[in-house]
C-alpha cells in the first residue's frame, strides 16, 4: 500500500513485511477447493501465494476466482520446494497440485507421424526447413515458444494448420 | 458479553511493502485472534476496505457490540471520520463463491 496509508495504519500498531521465499524457481499449479471439509481460510492461502512471489494483490485475485469458479491455474515465480506450497496450500483448505512441465517434443517423430517431409512439414506450420533439420539433428534445441508450438501441433495438427492458413498475410 | 474497551484490543500489520494496495490485520481480542485482509482506500477522512476476508475461530465469537469497539478503534487511532467495508467472494453460508 501507499506510504501515506502505511504511516496511518502504523499509528494502530507494528507493520512487518511478508516473509517472502528469497530463491526458487517458477512453478505451476492448479488449486481445487475441496467438495468437502471446512471453508477455505483464504487469508492463509493468499499468503502461501504471495510468499512465493506474486503480488499480494494478484494472489488475492487468485483465491477469488478460486472461490468462484472452484479451480483455477497459477503461475508462481519462486518456489522453494513444490511439496511446501501443496502443504501450506493444504493447511489453508485448498487442494493444490503442481503440473509438471512437458516441453520436449521429438521433432522428427512428430514430422512421421504426420507423414510429412521436412519442406511439406515446413510449409504447413510456417517453419523453416534448416530450423527444422537442426532440431531433428540436435544441433540446436526448440525455444520455449517453439516448443509450445510443437505441442500444439502435436496435440491438433489440423487445427493449427487452419489456424494457421487462415492469417491473413500482410 | 462484556463489552471490550479500546485498551483491550491491539492490532499488527502484514504488508508487501509495495504500492499494491492489500493489507493484513491480526487484531488480538480478548476471545482470541481475528484476521482480515483488504484493498484499503481512503476517500477523504474515509477509509474503505475492499474485499475484505476474514478468518479465524475468534471471529464467532465477537459479537455486533465489540465489532462496534474494534471499528472505534481504528478510527481513533488512525483519525478517520468513516469506515466503510465491503466485503468479498463468500466462501461459507448461502451461496458459497458469490
């Protein structure tokens, strides 16, 4: 909050900071209020959220739309220790589960299954042929934008080359 | 029940120590501990809590009168003519989630 309300609040009694884990990595997760059990203590999750680096108003927000919509994804920047979030979670009534990132995609055996040559692979997705070739080589590896894009090709080839035709050149 | 006085609560804050307008309240009361969070805004010598949650066992256990002392409370010490709360997403009682 602003500096002019901290100094009013503080006339009430001591402010401290939130206890925010220093180091970690991002993190995935998706929250479930259980069907059963007590009603959630949101102020405890809320915390939980924005220990691990979101801002307290985004974490907020998060737990509102959990209390909405019963399930909701986060993305968290610094977690410590995945297992710590899902207890802390836990604790406050609110079933979490972390997702756990699936990023390789094998170029070449997605290309076959398809059964699509380099060029007509290229073609289709608007790829290059030589980007292609050093991927299904090892030379280089697919970014995290490629890769989420390997994915959706591979989960909706079809889809994504009409998606993809259908962009209107400039 | 007995009807607090002033001198019988006292309050500490959690901050993020950012413009991000959220703020926690740990009230200690003589039934125990309440908790509350908000998106505090003034207008004026008003001071408006969005969103507010609450929890905590005590919470029960206030009752309307020393609700009353607590927002005395706060409006002594912070010197506001007005507060207002406004609460957020239900999480119990009717309608859950609205």
């Amino acid at each position: 909050m602003d500096s002019s309300l901290r100094e009013r609040f503080a006339r009430l009694g001591p402010i401290r900071a939130i206890d925010r884990v220093t180091s970690g990595s991002p993190a995935v997760f998706v929250l479930r209020l259980p069907l059963d059990g007590p009603p959630p203590r949101t102020i405890d999750a809320i915390h939980a959220l924005a220990r691990r680096g979101l801002s307290m108003l985004r974490a907020k927000r998060a737990v509102e739309s959990l209390l909405e919509k019963g399930r909701v994804f986060i993305d968290l920047p610094t977690v410590e220790d995945t297992r710590a979030v899902t207890d802390d979670l836990a604790k406050a009534g609110i079933a979490a589960a972390w997702i756990q990132p699936d990023l390789t995609v094998n170029v070449r055996e997605l290309r076959e299954r398809l059964d699509l040559t380099r060029e007509q692979f290229a073609i289709r997705y608007g790829l290059e042929v030589e980007t292609l070739r050093n991927w299904e080589t090892g030379k280089r590896e697919p970014d995290t934008t490629a890769r989420s894009y390997l994915r959706a090709i591979a989960n909706a080839p079809e889809p994504v080359e009409q998606a993809y035709a259908a962009t209107p050149v400039v | 029940m007995t009807r607090w006085k002033i001198r019988d609560i006292a309050f500490d804050f959690v901050d993020d120590m950012t413009d991000d307008p959220v703020v926690t309240v740990r009230i200690v009361t003589p039934v125990g501990q309440l908790t509350f969070l908000a998106e505090p805004v003034m207008v004026g010598t008003t001071l408006v809590l969005k969103g507010l949650h609450a929890q905590d066992s005590a919470a029960n256990a206030v009752g309307p009168a020393n609700l009353i002392v607590i927002a005395h409370a706060v409006m002594e010490g912070m010197d506001l003519d007005g507060l207002v709360i406004k609460g957020a997403v239900r999480s119990t009682g009717a309608n859950p989630g609205h």
